[in-house]
C-alpha cells in the first residue's frame, strides 16, 4: 500500500465512519506504523500501516566455539520500502486489539 493508497482509505474512513483517533509510532528498524481508529455500528476498529526499510540481505557471524552465540546482522535499502496494513477489532474481554484475518471477513 503506498501512501497516496493510505489517504485515500484515511478519507473514505474519515467521511463513513468518522476518525476518533490517530497516530504515528517509530520502530526500530528506522520505519514507522500509522494507525487510526473509528466506530462501526457500535463496535472499535483500528487500521494500522507498517512502513519500514527493504531487508536486501542478512549476514550470520559465528563462531564454532562450544556456547558461542550468533550475531545475525540485517542489511536494509536505503531508497526502499516494503509496507502493510492490519485490521484490528477491540476485544473487551481480553481489554486488547485482535486482528482480523482476511479469511474472516465476509462480504
């Protein structure tokens, strides 16, 4: 999902259901999740879309000592990025967000 995909969902969203919420958290690895939350009939739903750098290569450094450990080292593009969006529903049982799987969703 690129980002003019993003904005598009953000003001169909917006113009149904109305927003409640909105943010923007970094992650580690240098990229970011933005999410909103809304109201359908009577029930919370959060989008959230992860953006984050292309992973183009991964380097093992060993050692074959008895109890060494293994230090995985993570390349990632500096022009690239890979992104995705979840679906959340809030569970007022468990007091957290549950995502909702593709398969689940009936049309």
């Amino acid at each position: 999902m690129n980002d003019t995909q993003w904005e598009a969902l953000l003001d169909r969203v917006e113009q149904k259901f109305g927003i409640d919420e909105r943010g923007r958290d970094e992650i580690a690895d240098g990229g970011y999740c933005e999410w909103i939350v809304f109201d359908v009939s009577s029930k919370k739903m959060k989008v959230a879309r992860t953006v984050r750098p292309r992973m183009i290569g991964e380097t093992a450094v060993f050692s074959k000592r008895i109890g060494a450990g293994v230090l995985v080292k993570k390349k990632y593009d500096e022009h690239e990025t890979v992104s995705f969006m979840k679906v959340y529903s809030w569970n007022e049982g468990r007091d957290d967000w549950l995502e909702i799987k593709s398969e689940d969703i009936s049309i």
